[in-house]
C-alpha cells in the first residue's frame, strides 16, 4: 500500500535488534542463551513478559523491560 508507505512511523521495535546486536558485540551478554532478564514479579504490560528470558526470547516477545535492561 503505497499511501501507508509514505505515512510517518515511530521506529519502535527495530531498536530491539540493535540493541542485541551492540549487547552480543560488547559482550554485555555472551550468547543468545544467557538469561540476561530476570522477571521480579513486578506488573508487566503482556503477560508473556512474566518469565526470565534470553535473548532468543526477549527479541521473541518483544520484551520492553528486557531490552530497557540491556541499554
């Protein structure tokens, strides 16, 4: 659609794989298997954000607070 194309977007979730990306290269976390986000038990906006995760699953999820925690 090309009228959509045009529109103006916020970049939102792109960031999240920079974010990885730069996370992986400065060795702030090893491998894409480290749990690097442990869920307090604190209100979260999705529910599958409930749950200490990897990078894998963080990226998988979307996780804001994950990826909030790595930058």
């Amino acid at each position: 659609d090309f009228s959509r194309a045009m529109e103006t977007f916020s970049p939102a979730s792109t960031f999240k794989i920079f974010n990885a990306l730069i996370a992986l290269d400065s060795g702030v976390i090893k491998t894409k298997k480290e749990i690097f986000y442990h869920y307090r038990g604190e209100k979260v906006f999705l529910s599958s954000w409930a749950q200490d995760m990897n990078l894998s699953s963080a990226i998988k999820y979307s996780n804001v607070l994950a990826f909030k925690e790595v930058a």
